[in-house]
C-alpha cells in the first residue's frame, strides 16, 4: 500500500483551508498514512456474513408512537394572549431592520 507523503497531506490541509506549520506537516503524515492502512485492515476482516453495526448492543426508538389528535382552533391558541389581533400574537420586535 503507498504511503501518504507530506505533500499530500499538505494539499488535503490546503482544501480543508486548514494552516499547518513544517512540523505539524511532518508529524500528520505518518499518523494519516497509519491511519489509511487500519482502515484497509478492518476492510479485510469484515465478512459478508456480519451485519454493519452503529452500536455493540442493540438499540430501540424510545419515543412513543405518532397519534393525530385534534389540534387547537386558533381561538383556543389565541384564548390566553393579552394582545392577539387578527388571529396572530403581538410579539415585541427582536431584529433590526437592516437584518
């Protein structure tokens, strides 16, 4: 497997638009290159047979099943505003107008 040379590891720093000094071009280029050669490793060893996982234990949705229930009229909604107008509240203003 080729290894990642610090030049590439330089371009890839320049798309990110991320600045790295010398060393630190040094220093990330064989941890990527050790990095690139795990994760061929693991794509050896995973088999056909073996479901992708996202968790070592399974999981559930813990959140309660979706019911149409009678939503409120907009009088009931409106019934506890001080100031409703037009069936809409009233609310102070909280952006400028050059926003």
């Amino acid at each position: 497997m080729p290894s990642i040379t610090r030049e590439e590891v330089a371009h890839l720093a320049r798309l990110a638009r991320i600045e790295l000094s010398d060393d630190e071009l040094d220093h990330l280029a064989p941890q990527l290159d050790q990095i690139i050669g795990l994760v061929g490793q693991v794509s050896e060893v995973a088999a056909d047979d073996i479901p992708p996982t996202s968790h070592a234990l399974p999981i559930s949705n813990v959140m309660r099943p979706d019911e149409n229930v009678p939503c409120l009229t907009p009088e009931q909604a409106l019934s506890g505003a001080p100031a409703a107008e037009q069936q809409r509240f009233r609310v102070p203003r909280i952006l400028d107008e050059e926003a």
